[in-house]
C-alpha cells in the first residue's frame, strides 16, 4: 500500500527519537554511529528509525568513501508547514473573535462596575 508524501512525512514525525535524529542533523551531517551515540538502543534499531525517515524523504545518505554521512532533507517539512498554514489562519481567526469578545464582557463589566 502507497501512502501519500505528507502521510509519510507525518508519520516518520511521530515518533521521538526520528525527531531527534532530526534536530541533530539540522546542525549538519553526522554518520549513523554519530546519530546513535545518544539513544540506549542498537545500531540497527537505529538504522530501522534512519530508514523510516529516509523513505519519508526528510534525509538521505552520502558517500564519501567508507562514510555514508546522513543529512537533512527540509523540502517534507515545508510540505507539512503549507498543510498547517490552513489551519494556523482557521486558529488566529477564532483567536481574534475570542479576543474582540473578551474585550467587550471586559468593556461590559467595567460599566456596571461603574454605576
């Protein structure tokens, strides 16, 4: 079964760890021995979280000799950030009518406070 790019994105950012491999990596290049340093797992448990990411196209591997360096890829991301902005918009708007309304029972109280 094919899922489609932002399903995949979502899930590789579902777990943990993978959004730690990714924090890491967004300070630049690191090998899997690298990426695994701060986990308590397995270097192939390690590997199973770089695949998943990989297949979500949020990083790849280099080859440099016998170093495969593994980097950030952020064109997912900002397929995720496009699929957010909708609804950031929906939010600020309700936040907006919430705060024009808060203002008012504010406006309300002080006048009956006043009488």
């Amino acid at each position: 079964m094919q899922t489609d790019p932002l399903s995949e994105t979502l899930f590789a950012l579902a777990d943990p760890t993978r959004r730690a491999i990714l924090a890491r990596l967004a300070e630049g290049e690191a090998t899997v021995n690298e990426l695994a340093s701060p986990f308590d797992m397995s270097l192939p448990a390690v590997s199973k979280h770089l695949k998943v990411l990989e297949r979500a196209k949020l990083i790849s591997r280099g080859r440099s000799a016998q170093w495969r360096p593994c980097r950030l890829e952020p064109e997912p991301l900002k397929g995720v950030d496009d699929w957010l902005t909708d609804y950031r918009k929906l939010w600020e708007d309700r936040l907006g009518r919430l705060d024009t309304y808060l203002a008012t029972l504010q406006k309300d109280r002080a006048k009956e406070e006043g009488k």
